[in-house]
C-alpha cells in the first residue's frame, strides 16, 4: 500500500460529489438571501433607533432568528467543502490505511450526531408551534424549524462527502489549491 490517493477515483464518487454541490449551490443561495435579509433587518433597525423613532419592536428579534438559520444552514456548506475545522497535524503523519479508517470513522460518527439531532430536533420544532414569537405574534415553529432542517442537511452532505472522499480528503488537494 503506498502513501498517496487513488489515480483513479471509485464510480460513486462522481455522484455524490455531483449530489453535493448541488445541494451546496442551493444552500449557499439560500444562505445569501438570509445574510441580505439580514443586513437589510439591522439597517431598519439603526435607521428605526436613531432616525425615525418608530420605535418598531420586531427587527432585533427577528435578526436573532435569521442568524439562527443562516449559522445552522452553513453547517452543510462548511461540510459540503470540507471547511469546517480539522486538526490534521495529528492524522496526517499516520500510516495512509489507518488515517483513512479514522477519517472515515470521524465522518460516520459526525454522520451519527447529524441523524441523531435531526431525529430529537423534530419534537423540538413541532412543540415550536405551540409557542409565540414576539414578532406580530407569529408562531416559534419557523423558526425551531432550523435545528432539524440544517440538520437533515448537514447528514445528507455528510453522507455525499463520505462517500466522496472515503478518508482521501487530507491527501487529495482541493481542486482551487491544485489550480495554483
């Protein structure tokens, strides 16, 4: 066994790579319009505070509940390009077959906790329903909502990733790295 990636990659790699970027396309567009919203959010809030006073309630809180959304939706983003953290000073000086299984050991227990919050998040969002949100009274449920969504999203492009790099991720280079 030697100490360097695949000349060829395995035929699921193709799909799932395929799979996650898609997913990752819409997120990320997703995550856009939610950053917009935003910022468009806190400006009429510092517009309301110290130019008109209309002393409008709703903004603060409901830029509180789009940053819960857009942080737990960058969670697949972060996961889909493999830019979340990662101490690899460790992993990367083991032998090539035992750094593979405990990246593939990580990712399946990472996998694991995304099904697992997923699973516990969505009693969580449905009690959400019951419950009132200082915003014109509307409903908690929207906004509860995130725990399980970005988690189901998370755990699919957990899944996609595995199966993608199946524990190469640390000695394949990231394609606009290797475009350098």
């Amino acid at each position: 066994m030697t100490d360097a990636p695949p000349e060829k990659d395995y035929p699921g790699w193709e799909f799932a790579a395929l799979w996650s970027d898609r997913i990752n396309r819409v997120v990320e567009l997703i995550l856009a319009i939610l950053m917009a919203l935003l910022v468009l959010d806190v400006w009429l809030g510092v517009i309301d505070r110290y130019y008109f006073r209309w002393q409008l309630d709703w903004p603060e809180a409901f830029a509180r509940y789009l940053m819960i959304w857009a942080a737990l939706l960058a969670i697949s983003a972060g996961i889909a390009r493999r830019d979340h953290i990662g101490l690899m000073s460790f992993v990367g000086r083991l032998p090539i077959g035992i750094r593979r299984g405990l990246l593939i050991f990580a990712d399946l227990v990472t996998l694991a906790l995304f099904i697992y919050l997923f699973v516990t998040g969505i009693p969580f969002a449905a009690g959400g329903f019951g419950r009132e949100a200082m915003i014109f009274g509307a409903s908690m449920g929207p906004f509860f909502t995130a725990v399980p969504a970005a988690a189901f999203l998370a755990s699919v492009q957990m899944f996609l990733t595995m199966l993608r790099d199946l524990g190469w991720h640390v000695d394949r280079p990231k394609r606009e790295e290797s475009l350098t």
